[in-house]
C-alpha cells in the first residue's frame, strides 16, 4: 500500500530544512535556463521572437499557473511523483517517477559532451579533438558524475551554494551576452544575421518541431524544484512565489541572447551543444585580450552546467526513496546517510546508472548527433510526465483559469512529443534516428510497468529488507 500523506509529511521531517525563497528563485533559473536552447530559437533566424512570445503565452504561462496551484495544493517531497498518485493513483505516480528518473539520467549522461565542447572553446583550436574523442567524453563525464554523487550526499546546505552560485554565474554571462552586440556596433561591427523581427516563421515541419521546443524543452522546469518540498523552509508559499519572481526573468534573456547569437553567428552555423560559448568565442575573436577573457567566461559556462546537472542530479536522487516510501522499491533506497540525512545509496545507484548511460549514448555517433539523441529521447520521457501534471487539474478540483492554462500547456507538450522523433540537424539516417527514439522511451516505460507490477506484488507479501 502507498504511504498516506501524513505518513510523507512524516518522513519529510527528517530531511534537513535548507532551502529558502532566494535559493529556489535561484534554482529555477539555473534549472530552466539549458543554455543550449538559444542555438535551437536561432534556427528560427530574426523571427525566434515571435516564437518565443508564443512559446511564453502557450505553454510558459500556463505551467506556471499549474505548478503554482499543485504546489500549494500538496506541498509534499517528491513533487510530481505525489500529485501524480494523489490525483490519479499509485500506478501512474510510480510511471511519471519513471519518466523523470530516467529523463534526468539521460540529460545528466550528456555531460561528457558539454564538457568536451566547452573545453575545446575555451582552449582553442588545437583542442577541438575533444569534442570527437569518445575516451575524453566518458572520462570527463564520468569525473563530473563523480563529484556531484559526493556533494549530493552532502546534502543540500552545500549543493544550494553551487545551485545558486551556478544561477547568478548565468544570471552574468547571459547579461554580458546581451550587452556584447552593442559594444560591437559602437566599433563598427555587423550583424551576421538580422538579431530581431516581430515576423511569424513559416509554420514548415521544421519550425513548429522548434516551436514545441521552445515551449516544453527551453521554457519547462518550474514544477522540478517541488522535489525538494520535504527541504524547504515553507513549500506551500515559497514554491509559488518562486515561480512567480524567476518567470519574467528567464523569458527576457531567453529572448536576448538568442538575438546576441545571430548577431555573432548566424542561423546557419550555430553551435546546438554550446552556442553561448560560441557566441563568447566570436565576440572576443578581434581582441587579443578579450579572447583570453572570453575562455575564462567559458569555463564559467560549463560550471553553470555542471551546477544545473548538479540540480538535476539532487533532485533525481529523491525520486527513489520517495518511491522506496510507497514500498515500490527496495527499502535500501530510503536509507539516509546517518550525519548529512540524505537518501546516500540512492544517490550512488542515480550516479552510476547515468554514468553507465553516458558511456552508452556516445557510441557509434557523432557528438552533434549523440547531442540531439540524448536531448530528444530525455525530453520524450519529461513530457510524458507533463502531460500527467497538466492532467490533473483537467480531471479534478480546480478553477477556470487553472483549466484554460493547463489545456494549454497539454496541447504545446504533446506537440513537442509528437514532433520529437524529427531531428533539426542533418543525421546519418531519418529512420535510425527515430527509431532509436522510439525504442528507448517505449523499451523504458515497458520496464517501468514491469518493475512496477512486480512492485505491487511484492509489496503485498511484504519486501524483505536488503542488507546494510
């Protein structure tokens, strides 16, 4: 049987009470803002305005209304994983605690690439073999996972200085890259391509597959701190409030920057992995000085992506012992660590697990592509869960506003999951490529109503207890 909710408020007790209203405001800004999402709007060229500003108005919005009406309705660790099997039962709770375990670990296994396209942008051309070499990628990613698995069970009075260090880290290089195109002008640069235009893009295959994108992938994330609820001073207020305060700020510089990275770049030649570093690493090109500048920026850029993997890593590291609560996992999995109160052998199966998939994902592909399939299957997988959150106040209890905002965001999600089995880069083959898709989300969920069912029926004879 599922724990009840005072038995959830119960165990939240235990876990330290870290964070307050400017380490969430921080968080969600760090989380939401995947950096790489400024290369995919400049695909759209001068036009990227008009999408983002429908991406805002379709789905940004309206999560935001749903995550601020479901946070204050159950303010419970674990996050969707509980308002999924309040409203629709232990079954879809456990399927959407799945989705988002194994969307996290798909997007975290993706650091060795980020980490390698950094570096190689910071260094210079001499080091671009990195971004091809397959032993560079999986050592990298692995050394990261590492030391986010050891700081993870630390707890999170040590991971929020990196979560918010990491928020304020961005919160400047995107202001700097908002600046750079008119520091540019002013010495008589030009723009490689047009930065702004209130014109509609073509509604081609192509540019609603990107608009699905900006909506779900770039402007998706405000519910994931609720994860945390259990740690936080004040969950019903605080949670809300944050969205509220971070919202205004990541649509403007979302905008901003990708209008500072066809200024530099263009929409042709974009950098889908690391086009901040990209832009940085063109803007600084004429200055000696600035050039050794801009790799130091760089550098600052990928710590901002080790700091949002960091986020992701902590928080995917509660879905199992949350689970482990309802006794649909192993007890082992709610063991905390005796002096830092954290879920310790859950956050070591989360890091070797991703590690493992990290490895995996980089055979046999090119890290462009490698890139797309980690970001398309991951965000499969995360949109599944959405559409149970934007379900639930469809199907219960909730005002009007409420509904007309989750309808929304349901339409915009399942666009993104229709449309995410075509890539926005040129691939080997169409085919595999969708295929691999395919077979990883379907293959995963299948295994995930296994273990579930096997779950359930253990659970009524009762789970024996694995050993310390």
């Amino acid at each position: 049987m599922p724990s009840s909710r005072k038995d959830i408020a119960s165990r939240s007790r235990e876990l330290k009470k870290e964070l307050g209203l400017g380490n969430l405001v921080l968080t969600q800004i760090l989380f939401v803002m995947g950096l790489s999402w400024v290369g995919t709007a400049a695909k759209l060229g001068a036009s990227h305005v008009m999408f983002w500003l429908l991406a805002a108005g379709l789905f940004y919005v309206p999560s935001a209304v749903v995550v601020v009406h479901l946070s204050r309705k159950y303010p419970l660790e674990g996050g969707l994983y509980q308002w999924a099997k309040i409203g629709f039962g232990e079954r879809t709770g456990f399927l959407v605690a799945w989705n988002l375990w194994i969307y996290a670990m798909i997007l975290m296994s993706s650091i060795g690439v980020q980490t390698a396209a950094n570096l190689a942008y910071a260094i210079g051309p001499q080091a671009a073999w990195m971004v091809e070499s397959k032993w560079f990628i999986a050592g990298g990613g692995c050394l990261v996972l590492g030391a986010l698995a050891a700081l993870s069970a630390i707890g999170l009075g040590a991971g929020k200085w990196l979560h918010g260090g990491g928020g304020a880290a961005l919160l400047l290089v995107l202001s700097a890259m908002v600046i750079l195109p008119a520091l540019d002008w002013l010495r008589g640069g030009h723009a490689q391509a047009r930065p702004f235009s209130l014109a509609v893009p073509a509604l081609t295959l192509l540019n609603l597959n990107i608009l699905g994108k900006l909506g779900f992938g770039a402007l998706g994330g405000f519910e994931y701190v609720a994860i945390f609820a259990g740690e936080c001073k004040d969950p019903a207020r605080l949670i809300g409030r944050s969205v509220i305060l971070a919202a205004p700020v990541i649509a403007a510089l979302f905008i901003l920057s990708t209008g500072s990275a066809l200024w530099f770049v263009g929409d042709r030649n974009i950098d889908l992995i690391s086009p901040v570093s990209q832009v940085l690493s063109a803007a600084a090109r004429p200055f000696g000085f600035g050039a050794r500048i801009a790799s130091t920026v760089i550098v600052l850029v990928l710590g901002m992506r080790i700091a949002q993997t960091s986020v992701n890593f902590s928080a995917t590291a509660r879905l199992p012992m949350v689970a482990a609560w309802d006794r649909l996992l192993p007890e082992w999995f709610t063991r905390l660590h005796p002096r830092w109160k954290t879920p310790a052998h859950s956050i070591a199966f989360v890091g070797a697990m991703t590690a493992a998939l990290g490895v995996a994902g980089n055979l046999g592909v090119a890290s462009q592509e490698a890139w797309q399939l980690f970001e398309n299957a991951a965000g499969i997988y995360y949109a599944l869960a959405y559409l149970v959150m934007f379900a639930l106040p469809l199907a219960g209890p909730a005002g009007a506003g409420v509904k007309i905002a989750a309808a929304s965001g349901f339409a915009m999600t399942l666009l993104y999951v229709i449309l995410s089995i075509f890539p926005i880069i040129e691939v080997a083959s169409w085919w595999s490529f969708g295929g691999k898709i395919a077979g990883v989300v379907l293959g995963g969920n299948a295994a995930g109503a296994a273990i579930f069912e096997l779950a359930r029926r253990r659970a009524r004879r009762g789970w024996p207890a694995l050993p310390n």
